[in-house]
C-alpha cells in the first residue's frame, strides 16, 4: 500500500462521495484538485479550507477541466445523469477520459451504480425504461474508462444511499417523511442494501492507495443488509415515532411497473444483495450501520423528520 502523498482529481467534490474522499485524501496530505460552479458555496468553502485546489467551471468546459486536471496522476469519476438526456452521462465520460490521458492521468476510480451488475443478468428491468436507459449510460461510463487503457482502473458501484432518507435527498421519497410510511414493490423479507457515502469514499481512498490489489475490478458497494422494515424501524428509534412499509400486490406492480420509475426500478433492487460480498467488504473497510449513520447524522436527521 502507498504511503507517498499523490495529487488527485476529485469530480463532484462538493457532493456526498466526492466530498468525503476530499476530506479523507487531504487527511493522508495528498494534493486534490476540482472544480465547483459556484466558489462560494458552504460546500465549496468547506473543501478551500482543507486546501483543495478548486477552479471555477462545470465538466462542459474541457478547457478548464484540462487545466484543473494537470498534474494529477490519480482521478476520481462521479457523474450525475441528465435526466432529459440519459445518455450524456456517457458522451460526457468519453470527453473527460480524453482529457485525462492527455494531462497523464494513471489511475481512474469510478463511482456508477449497483444496477450495472444487473444487466445482461435475466433480472426484470424494463426496455426503454427510465431505470434501464439511466444503468446504460453508467455502463457507458465504466466502459470510456475501460476504453481508456489506464494503468489502473476501479469501478464502484454503491447500492442505495443511506442520505437518501435526509435532506436533500429525501425529497425524492416525500412519502417516508411526509406520511412515515413507505410504499414498495420490494418484498417484505427481501435484503435491501444501504451505502453509506463515507464508506464509498474510504474504499475509493484504499483503490487509490493500493492500484495494483484493486486493479480492473467492479465492487458492489454496501454497508449493511436489512430489511425494508428494519431500515425504517432503524429511522423510527430515531425519530421517535413508527415508520411503516406497505407491499405492493403483484397486481398493483403489474399496472405499474412499466410506468411508475419507482416501483420499475424497486422490482430490481430485490436483487442487489445478490451482487455484493459482504465479508469481502468489511476485509477493506470498517462498515457503517445504518443505526450508526443516523447517529452520526443526527443534526440533519432532525432537520428532516422533526
């Protein structure tokens, strides 16, 4: 494992994964570099005060990206879909690669999803769907890195985020905090996995530290297996007050799994416990419960629930 200090390029450093791995790497003095649209944010400020390299840009501006990127050796890639255009992602994968074997970039770990292990598996994820056009254009991602023929190359693929319960995220599940309920076409005895973005980060830090060990490798990515139920009984210790799942019928998952983005995309996370080793995690990291999340979280807990 390397313990010289490296300079790195951290995309979406002001996000959840990206601003972990900041944090951690300047911990290990190693140099980061990134870019931010907006230089005074509170996440942006957060980052200059561990003295991270920021420059003004988005990832569209290859020029700036090209300057922000020099000098680095080691890259982290983490985008995010439009959602009127699924396969940016992709296209925009394909650029930045280019650009980073131009500056000399050696090693590339890449941040996509759980459900590119899906594919191509039998598992039911609908053509043309909005969850199978999104988990393609990750796959393309992963693929303009293989394509890139680094020295180095890992591919992350994290399961279901555990800030997905508190703000900002949450806003994309306003049942659980609005109704503290949950409807799912996921079934009630099925494992649901959960990530932890400081956990996605602590393994992106040891890829970086060890290329070699991880070299040309995909890991499903979680912290702790539970139920659906669990997960919320988990929420309600907290919150103080019962959280409840509903099951969908098969009948209702049949009129709506074509339309409904959720329940389409909940039907696949049945099987995502499938395509992660968790004994084979907890050899690289110490894994964050879901219990311990929500204490560390506990400020922003509150700003949700209460």
């Amino acid at each position: 494992m390397s313990s010289v200090a490296h300079t790195t390029f951290i995309f979406s450093a002001t996000g959840s994964q990206g601003g972990a791995l900041c944090q951690q790497l300047r911990d290990l003095n190693w140099s980061v570099h990134a870019t931010t649209r907006n230089l005074n944010s509170f996440e942006a400020r957060t980052l200059k005060s561990r003295d991270v390299q920021l420059t003004q840009s988005d990832w569209d501006d290859t020029d700036a990206l090209r300057v922000a990127m020099s000098g680095c050796k080691k890259l982290f890639l983490c985008l995010h879909p439009k959602l009127d255009d699924l396969d940016h992602e992709r296209r925009q994968a394909e650029k930045i690669v280019k650009i980073a074997k131009e500056v000399g970039i050696k090693q590339v770990v890449a941040s996509t999803s759980l459900g590119v292990a899906m594919l191509g598996t039998g598992i039911h994820i609908t053509p043309d769907s909005f969850m199978a056009k999104h988990l393609v254009g990750k796959k393309g991602v992963e693929q303009a890195v293989i394509d890139g023929n680094f020295e180095h190359w890992t591919f992350l693929r994290p399961a279901f985020f555990m800030a997905n319960f508190l703000e900002p995220k949450v806003h994309r599940y306003p049942e659980v905090r609005d109704k503290s309920t949950w409807t799912t076409s996921m079934t009630a005895e099925g494992k649901f996995a959960l990530i932890d973005h400081i956990n996605i980060a602590e393994v992106a830090t040891a890829a970086f530290q060890d290329p070699d060990k991880f070299h040309g490798r995909a890991i499903g990515l979680a912290s702790e297996l539970l139920t659906i139920q669990q997960t919320l009984d988990r929420l309600g210790e907290v919150i103080h007050r019962p959280f409840k799942a509903i099951f969908m019928t098969d009948e209702e998952i049949m009129k709506q799994k074509d339309s409904n983005v959720f329940v389409n995309s909940q039907i696949a996370m049945r099987y995502m416990s499938d395509f992660i080793d968790m004994e084979e995690l907890a050899t690289i990291i110490p894994l964050t419960t879901f219990k311990q999340f929500l204490q560390r979280e506990e400020d922003l807990v509150k700003k949700t629930y209460l």
